[in-house]
C-alpha cells in the first residue's frame, strides 16, 4: 500500500482522509518518529501517545486561526509533522534544526513557545478573553498532561476559566505519568475518575453473570443495581471540575480516533470552559517506551530492535552534581533534595534511594522548600540544595 504520510504536506490534506486511512497514518507516524528519535534523540514516548489525539484536534480543528496550546510542547512531533514539517523533523536536536518544542518563528500553526509545563490553560484563557474583545469566534484548545495539571499555574487558570463564561477547551491528556509515575492528590483523584471506566466494565460482566441464574437472577440485579447507584455517587459527588465550573467529558479513550473527533465536534458547539479527559497510553505503539515510559520520556539515541542505548552512559553535569550531593548528605543531615518531577534528569535518582525520606518529588518545590535567610539575627536553612531549575540541561 502506497504511504500516506509522504502526500500529508499541509493539514488540509489530512482532512480528506478517512478512518481507515487515518488508522494506516498513526502507524507510519509512529514509525517515522522511532526511526528519527532513534537517530537523533529526543522526546520519544509522550509523542508516540498522542498520535490519534493529534490527528483528531487537526482533523477537527482549523490552524492557525484555531490555537492549539501545547502543554510544555515535548509532544508536538507529530504535531509538526501533520503541519508541513515531516522533513524538518529529521534535523531535531542538530545545529540549526527543528526546535523540540512549539516555536511561534517556525511556523503559523505555533502560536505559542513553551518548555516550561503547566502554562497552557493560562495562555489559552489570555488569548480566548482577547477574541471575545475582538468579537471572534475561533477556538482555543489547551492541550495539559496530567503531569503538568499538578503544576500551581494550570490550577490557578482552571480557577478562573472555571468562573468566566468564555469559550474554551481544555484536552486532559491523561496517561498516569508525568516523566515519571505522577504522584500527589490530583494524581490520585484522576486515578479514581478513570476507575468509572472499569467500574461501568465490571457492573455489566456481574449483571450478565447473575441473569443466568433464574428468578434469583433478577432479585440480584435489582440489588446490583442499588450498588450501582451508590458507587456512583462515591466516584461522583465531588467532580472537581465540574465544580470549578467547567463541563466535563470523559474519560474518553485517547486511541479511538472516532470517538475522539465525535466529542471535538461537540465541543465546539459547546458555550463556556469544557474539559475534555483523554486517556492515552504513553510510549504506545513501541514495547519498550510502553513498558518503560520514563526511559523514554527524553532519550539518548537508541537501537530499534531492543530499545538500548547506542551512546555509552557518560559522566555528565547531572550525574556528577547529583553524585556529589550524596557525598554531602553522607556527611551533612540537613540536606534534602527537591524536584519537580525531573528525579533522573536532575541526577537525583541516587539521593532518593539512598535518602528516601530527605527526598521530595513535588511540583510544589519551588515555593515550599527552597531558601535561606535570616530571622530576628538568626540564620536559617530550608535546604542546602538551591534552584534545580537553574541546571538543567537545556533539553530537557
Ligand atoms: C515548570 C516546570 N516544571 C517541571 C518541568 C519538567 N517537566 C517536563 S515535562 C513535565 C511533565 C510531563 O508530564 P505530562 O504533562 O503528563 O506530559 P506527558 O509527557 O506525560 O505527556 C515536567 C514536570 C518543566 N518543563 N517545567
């Protein structure tokens, strides 16, 4: 069969296809992103979770005059591709190549730059309540991983786009990971909404299993039924976005592409904020960033075949800062260590397992734990270990 990723130069032309076609698309996108990542290095498993998900919002959506807002924009490989940039792509992270992230000077269809996570529905609310000015009428879609929906700024926009009246979409493009396994209260609160999947799964397999039995099977079915109702109202009663005054869709399956254009195509009828909750897969479509998506998450150069890597692991500026602090914490009971969900790309792995309980992985970080000063004469120290932020490596 002829390829189809060759004839996409332009999202018009991804418009003319069908599922089929579209099903036939994800596979080669995949293959395409594997096989330059592979090479080149980059941001492997987000991509490779969001392919029908993209293909749904540009099938569904028009850029540039729609905005879609990348959260942090690790993920808009596929993104770029759908939009004129499939061989450009092949230059990520060289001199002079493709930018790894959303890039407003690259293209029309980026309309914003990011790195830093959790600012999407910020921005999207900005420039939603500057088209209400304008009296426009085009879309604006904020697409947040459930890892950067713990960031403080993204709930601090759902709190005010929540209470506007505004136009607005907000993707939740939940795949249980921020780069490593998430963790914290909404983490688990997304873990409970997404139970509601499985639950509706289970009600209906005990239903058919008790109708077998007669007479008591009906008895049974009523009371399964009463069950039903109060488990309901256990996942339900406190739907944080709908109290925040957002509408809720979901949770929708992140690789069914019908399903995922069907809801788009409702929402854009819909008046005020919706949210829209996606369920993906991260690292989908290659075994080893499914079973290993924080390996994956950013990746040296690799083989295809196994997933190893091809570059020796060396000493870099991480693994001897993050050596050097074990040292320190040998000696020296005060130190802890704090990171915003980046405990392998700060070198910090090592301190977490030999410090488990002087170790914070926490969004919160950068308010709560770091400082020092003085107070009434007297010095103190929150943490010895100061902004992380400020080396990072510039790819990550
Ligand atoms: C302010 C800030 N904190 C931390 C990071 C590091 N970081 C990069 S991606 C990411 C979260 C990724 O998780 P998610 O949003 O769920 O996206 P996924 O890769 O799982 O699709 C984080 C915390 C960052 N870029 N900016």
């Amino acid at each position: 069969m002829e390829n189809i990723i060759d004839h996409i130069t332009d999202v018009k032309d991804l418009k003319k296809l069908n599922y089929k076609e579209k099903k036939q698309l994800s596979n080669e996108i995949r293959k395409y992103i594997i096989e330059i990542v592979s090479k080149n290095g980059g941001h492997l498993a987000s991509n490779l979770g969001v392919v029908e998900l993209t293909i749904a919002l540009h099938s569904v959506f028009n850029v540039p005059e729609d905005k879609i807002i990348w959260d942090v924009g690790h993920q808009t490989y596929v993104h770029k591709i759908l939009t004129g940039r499939k061989e450009k792509l092949k230059t990520l992270r060289q001199l002079n190549g493709i930018a790894g992230f959303p890039k407003i000077e690259e293209d029309e269809a980026d309309c914003f730059n990011t790195g830093h996570s959790s600012t999407s529905i910020s921005v999207a609310l900005g420039m939603a309540k500057a088209r209400d000015i304008k009296k426009e009428n085009n879309n604006i879609i904020a697409v947040i991983g459930d890892g950067a929906l713990t960031g403080g700024m993204a709930l601090e926009a759902l709190n005010d786009a929540g209470s506007s009246k505004t136009n607005l979409i907000v993707v939740l493009n939940d795949n249980e990971m921020s780069i490593s396994k998430n963790v914290g209260g909404i983490s688990l609160f997304l873990n409970r909404v997404r139970s509601k999947k499985l639950y509706r799964k289970s009600n209906n397999y005990i239903k058919k299993a008790v109708l077998k039995i007669p007479y008591l099977g009906t008895k049974i079915t009523h009371i399964v039924r009463k069950i039903k109702y109060s488990i309901k109202q256990l996942f339900f009663t406190n739907m944080l976005f709908e109290d925040m005054g957002f509408r809720y869709i979901g949770p929708v399956d992140g690789h069914d592409q019908e399903k995922m254009e069907s809801i788009f195509k409702i929402a854009k009828d819909i008046e005020g904020p919706i949210l829209i909750h996606v369920v993906t897969k991260k690292g989908k479509g290659y075994k080893p960033a499914e079973e290993n998506p924080d390996k994956f998450h950013s990746t040296p150069s690799f083989n295809i075949e196994d997933g190893t890597s091809k570059k020796e692991s060396k000493k870099d500026y991480s693994k001897v800062f993050g050596d050097k602090l074990v040292e320190l914490a040998k000696k020296n009971e005060k130190i802890v260590a704090i990171t915003a969900s980046m405990k392998d790309g700060t070198g910090l792995a090592k301190f977490s397992k030999e410090f488990p309980k002087r170790f914070f992985d926490s969004r919160n970080s950068r308010t709560t734990y770091f400082g020092n000063g003085s107070r009434n004469g007297k010095k103190w120290t929150n943490s010895c270990c100061t902004n992380i932020f400020n080396i990072l490596p510039k790819s990550l």
